[in-house]
C-alpha cells in the first residue's frame, strides 16, 4: 500500500450505514442530484476530533493503521449529530404544562421557574441535566436561550466546553413587562451581555447569542442596546422570537405603534442580518417574507411548540418559496420533546395541515446541515467534509419494537428515514459523539444483531 495514503496513527473508525447531507435536497419526492452521500456499509475516519475521510468501508478499513479499534453498528445509521436551532435551558421543567396559550403560559409556568436561576448551584445542576438530555437526543449542537442571570448563561457554557460541544447561548434581556426578579434594566442588560461576550464568545468551540427575549420585554433603550451589542460583536449571533401569537403581536403593535409592522420592531434598531434567528415567524406576510430574504436573516420552525401552545401553523412552504431560510428548533419547553426526530414528525403534520408535505431528506438536511447553516457554522457542522468537527448521531431502527419490525420487512433508504423520523424517539438513538468522543450510549446498544438488509435508493 502507498504510505501517501495511510492514515495517520491516533485514528478513530466508526462503521456502519452512513448518510449526510452536501446540500439542500428540495422536497421533491426524490432528492435534488448530488445533494446526499449515502454509504450502505460506510466507514468514518476521525482523527484528532475532525473528519479525516468517510467513504466505503472495504475502501477505507486498508488505510488504518494496524490495531486502530473499529466501532461498528451493522444497522446503525450514521449522520452528523442533530442540530436545535431555538431552545430554553432553564424550561425543562414546565414542558408538557398544561392548558394555556403564550403569555399566560410564560407567567403561570415559565417565569416562576426561571426565577430559581439566580442561583449558581441550581443553575449549574439544570445546565447539566440538560445537555445531557441533549446528547441522548442525538443533539450536538443548539443555539440556547438562558434566563437573565448571568449564572445560568455560564453554568450552561462551563458544562457545554466540558463537553466539547458546539452551543451558542445569550443571556435574555427583558426590562419590563415580566416579574421584577426576572427584569433587569437596559443598561444592566448590556453589561452583563457584553462581560459574558468578552468571556465565552469564540472561545474553543463556544459563541455568544444576543438574546432580547422579544419585543414585548424589551424598552426601545434595550433593544437600541442590544443593536448596538451586534455591532460591537459582529460574528455573534442575535435570536429573539417573533411573531408566535396573535395576542403578542397586537401587545408589540400597542408598545411600539410607530414601526409598521412587528418585523420593523427588530430592523429598526438593527437587530436583522444573516446571524439574526427569530423563532416562529408564524403570522407573517409576503413584505415580511422579502424583508428577511434581502437581510438574510432566519426563522427557528417550532412545530411541537406551536400546536401544543395552539400558537397557528407555519407556513414552510412560502417560506421557502420566497427564499427564507428556515431551521428546525425544539423550543423546549414550550415544544414537548428534545427529540429532532419528534419535531420532524410534528413538523410534517403541520406541513400536512397547509396542505404541503415535508419529504424526509429535507426533514433531516433541516436537522443537521440546514441547521448548521441556519446557525452560520457549517464550516464545522453539519456534515462529514473532511476537516469538519466528528459530531455524529447513530440512528438504530431496532431500538423500538415499531420501527424494528417495519426495519425487518425491508425498507429503501427513503422509508427508513421516514419511519425514523415519524416512529423515531429516544430509543432509535444508539450513541450520541462530539468530536469523534462516544459521550452517549443507549445501554444496551452493544448488544448487536444480525445485519439486515437496507436497499438504497439514489444513491
């Protein structure tokens, strides 16, 4: 064998059927050509925490070097980890609460709960528990909200660079109209988001989140503050909701009736870019859609969110068509699961419910590089390009007796992500890595059995 084409010593293998995504795929019934590799039996090659090759195994397994140890899951299905473009670190607690829309839901059960983040210790604690739960979701990367304590926001980011994860998180910034041990002032709001930047922004695998919760909270000084924020750190990302419910959208248009529309609210004070992601973006219009188009800027589709707080159905569709670019988010705790394969499901119900569809090569491009690009770091998620951080999700179709049993009848490629991503829960994820590092493992996933046929379709 060449030695040119030896990989190097200290390298990792994981093999099995291996699928990522190089581009978007269209939600065409077939995908856009050349938009996926697919793998049947695949091996990823990682070394020093980066992709170094993925390819087919027999072609690659020559080039470890000798006694390299080989992960191997002969029905495992091998996909770079899932990415949460809109979630709230400090709600795990009042997912599922039940019976009320948006603002009655954050004061009887969200800002009660937020306020224990002042904290350290608890903070910490809940920061932990949640990534975790995070990883054995299949979920390497998210883009977070925290609470308006600075405690929370570096109790989630010490435990994430513990980790090795790739997490973008802000501080919320709320002066009124929420409980006074939640407030903080505009001034306060952008020293503390400023000392947090300085601390955490770039550092290793770590980014800083602008984070105004939305326009209802904010005074017109602490959103002209948190303009001037974007400014000052130009590559950090800004996230904010918008535009979930009629009720807050009428309250904005009551708090600020000298912009034209909710979306104004934001460009006004400079809050609008292609680092901007505004979770929801549900009763919008076509001079909204064109507006983030020309800006750049990107909606967090929240689909378990929106109908289980009864917020309306997001139009994916016009969206798309009009060239927004779109993520895939949980929203928890407003959202009822962790899970990306649960929010696909729900996101193709409501895609279902417009009268459109959701074909899942786009359900899963919008989980891992869609979303990457969403959270501008696909040049290190997302895929596996070579060079690329080894963040990966092994997706195992025996993990529940449903998708096992429709598995053994025998599925193309295309019915197996659909059955993932429609039968798909915690227990279709066999193993959760964050740069080539097994951090989760379902219990029993070393328990592997007779390799089953999986045909591939466009491949």
């Amino acid at each position: 064998m060449d030695p040119l084409l030896a990989f190097p010593a200290g390298c990792q293998a994981y093999r099995g059927n291996i699928l990522h995504f190089l581009n978007d795929p269209g939600n065409a019934p077939e995908p856009e050509p050349d938009s996926y590799e697919y793998y049947p039996d695949g091996l990823l090659v990682v070394h020093q925490g980066r992709v170094l090759a993925t390819g087919p195994a027999p072609e690659l397994i020559s080039r470890l070097p000798g006694g390299t140890d080989i992960r191997h899951w002969p029905e495992g299905l091998i996909m770079p980890g899932f990415i949460d473009t809109h979630v709230h670190m400090p709600q795990l607690a009042v997912m599922a609460s039940y019976g009320t829309q948006l603002l009655d839901w954050l004061e009887t059960y969200t800002f009660p709960h937020e306020a224990r983040f002042c904290q350290a210790d608890w903070a910490r604690a809940e920061a932990s528990q949640f990534l975790d739960l995070l990883l054995c979701h299949g979920t390497t990367s998210a883009l977070v909200f925290c609470t308006s304590h600075p405690a929370s926001v570096n109790a989630v980011f010490e435990g994430a660079q513990s980790r090795g994860m790739a997490l973008t998180a802000g501080k919320v910034m709320m002066d009124r109209n929420a409980p006074a041990n939640l407030t903080d002032t505009a001034r306060e709001s952008y020293r503390d988001s400023c000392e947090l930047a300085k601390r955490w922004h770039n550092r290793g695998r770590l980014r800083y989140a602008i984070t105004p919760r939305f326009a209802i909270t904010s005074s017109p000084a602490q959103l002209q503050l948190a303009g001037e924020l974007a400014q000052a750190f130009p590559d950090a990302l800004i996230q904010t909701h918008w535009a979930e419910n009629t009720g807050e959208i009428e309250l904005t248009r009551q708090l600020f009736p000298e912009r034209h529309s909710y979306l104004d609210v934001y460009d006004h004070y400079g809050l609008l870019g292609r680092n901007t992601v505004l979770a929801h973006g549900i009763h919008i219009g076509d001079q909204d859609r064109h507006r983030l188009a020309q800006t750049g800027a990107s909606i967090a589709f929240c689909p378990t969110s929106n109908t289980f707080l009864g917020s309306g159905l997001f139009d994916l569709g016009a969206a798309r068509a009009a060239g927004v670019q779109v993520g895939l988010a949980s929203d928890v705790g407003g959202g009822t699961s962790l899970s990306m394969l649960a929010t696909m499901a729900e996101a193709y119900k409501v895609c279902r419910l417009r009268g459109q569809t959701l074909t899942p090569w786009l359900a899963f491009y919008l989980a891992t590089l869609g979303n990457a690009r969403v959270l501008q770091q696909e040049d290190q998620t997302g895929n596996f390009r070579p060079g690329n951080q080894a963040d990966f999700v092994v997706l195992d179709p025996l993990g529940a007796p449903i998708t096992a049993m429709k598995h053994r009848a025998g599925q193309s490629l295309q019915e197996l992500l659909f059955d993932l991503m429609i039968l798909g829960d915690d227990r279709a994820i066999a193993a959760t890595a964050v740069a080539g590092q097994l951090l989760w493992q379902r219990p029993d996933a070393d328990e592997q059995p007779a390799p089953l046929s999986l045909t591939a379709t466009g491949a």
